[in-house]
C-alpha cells in the first residue's frame, strides 16, 4: 500500500488541478473541444478513422456506446502512432470516461474493459457485434458545467521484479484536460519515487466515480466536482498515464480503497 505521504501527494495535486480551474475560470472558451483541442491530431486522427467516424466530444460519448469504437481507435493509436499504453489512457480513455461519466452519457463497462486491455496490449479479440447507437442527444461542451477530477491507479513490475503502484491525478474540464505528475509507491517496501513516465507490462483496475455501486467491472474513475472551468491545456505526445491497474498479463479489476479515497479528499479540501 502507498505511504500516506505518497496518497497525500497526490491529494494535493487534484486540489492543485481544481484551484488552477478556478484561477482561469472567467476566461470562456465557448468553441473549446477537449477532443479537438487536447487530443495529439493523430488520435484524433484515429478516432475519423473509425467505423463511426466521431471526432468530436458532441459525439464521443454516443460513439462509444457501439462495442468497437474506442477499441478500433485504440488497435489506430498503437499501430501508427506508435503510443504506449499509458499515453493512450491519460490522453483519451481517462477524459472520455470522466467527461462521458459527466455529462449523463457513461460508456458502457465492457466497451471501456476491452479498450483499456487494448491499450495495454492485452490480446482482445474483436468485436462480434455493434451495439445500437445511442438515442440520448449528444452532449456539447457547454453541458459540461464544472471540472471533475479522478486519480488513474495501475500497477506493474520493474525489470528487477518489484512491483510498483503508480498513481496519477486527472483532471477534464469545460475548457481543459490536466494531468498531474504520476506518484510511484514501491510495494511492500519504503523506496519510491515520482513523475513516473512509463512502466512495463501490467494489467488494469481502477476507482469507480462515487455514485456508482460498490462492486462494478468497469474502470471508472473517482469524481469530485468543482464548480469553476478551467484553463485550455494540451496534452503532449510525450507521456502521462491514465487510471486503470494493470499487473502481468492477466486483467483483474478491482478498487483501491485509499486510491478512491483521494478524490473525498479533494473535494472536501475545495469546500474549505
């Protein structure tokens, strides 16, 4: 288990993410679309390439409703553009779930599971059928009235066998996606270390938002509004990494008690 000086660490840095939110908050972006604007343009390039042909966030959550879209762009992202799987999490999976999750429109778990797995590298095989597109209307970025953060959590193991738990705060907005750095906890053991880039091979399992049950299969992350928008911030080619816990090559989903805690904290942080 992470010390409580690393779960702080990351507690703070969701307060960071929510407090710059507030600071930029008067400054409207009404054309700001975190898909457009956040993506790198070859994941976003992915994402035309698919079946539905959504680009956009006013279509995404409904795309993602068919059981082959954020899988297709997913198999897009890692063959031509050559991303790990942290990158692709932290950049679309994580805000997708977050903002879909947001707006009333939450991708379905399976869709999500094998889209995560994917993007690990895990073996999924390909979709059989195509779910029914969502009737819901589409959701446009002025839905999206506050911003909602979450902590992406996976482990993994080093190339000396240790296993590592690496956590990192996210943060979707009406006019940004933010992440902060990663937090690497050493398990069973005091050393650790931050601003983690990468990590070998893993296999997920994430914090659920805090209005679903206790027990669920998806790997949805933990919400906590504040009720500013926040500064437009691009997310780099370079790195990052998302929420789901990954471990060998078996995929196990499951919650981490102080992981899903983090975002309580925040938010009572912010109601001070």
């Amino acid at each position: 288990m992470p010390s409580l000086y690393r779960l702080t660490a990351v507690a703070v840095q969701l307060i960071a993410l929510a407090a710059a939110a507030s600071t930029y908050g008067s400054k409207d972006e009404p054309d700001y679309d975190w898909v457009k604007d956040s993506l790198p343009s070859c994941f976003e390039d992915c994402l035309g390439k698919t079946s539905d042909g959504c680009h956009s966030q006013e279509c995404i959550c409904s795309a993602s409703q068919s059981d082959d879209y954020l899988q297709s762009a997913v198999e897009c992202v890692r063959d031509e553009c050559e991303k790990e799987g942290l990158e692709i999490n932290v950049a679309l999976l994580v805000p997708a779930q977050l903002y879909c999750s947001a707006v009333g429109s939450s991708i379905p778990d399976d869709s999500v599971k094998n889209a995560y797995e994917c993007a690990m590298g895990g073996n999924v095989p390909s979709a059989t059928h195509k779910s029914a597109t969502s009737t819901a209307k589409q959701h446009s970025e002025s839905e999206l009235k506050s911003t909602v953060t979450s902590t992406f959590s996976m482990t993994t193991t080093d190339g000396k066998g240790h296993t590592l738990q690496i956590v990192q705060p996210v943060a979707v907005g009406p006019s940004t996606v933010s992440t902060g750095d990663a937090v690497t906890s050493t398990l069973g053991s005091s050393s650790s270390s931050s601003a983690s880039k990468s990590a070998s091979s893993s296999s997920p399992s994430t914090t659920a938002a805090p209005n679903q049950p206790a027990q669920v299969s998806s790997a949805a992350p933990t919400q906590a509004p504040v009720s500013t928008s926040s500064p437009t911030q691009r997310v780099e080619d370079g790195g990052g990494s998302p929420f789901v816990n990954m471990q060998a090559s078996a995929v196990h989903w499951s919650f981490s008690g102080p992981v899903a805690a983090l975002g309580v904290v925040a938010g009572l942080f912010m109601r001070l």
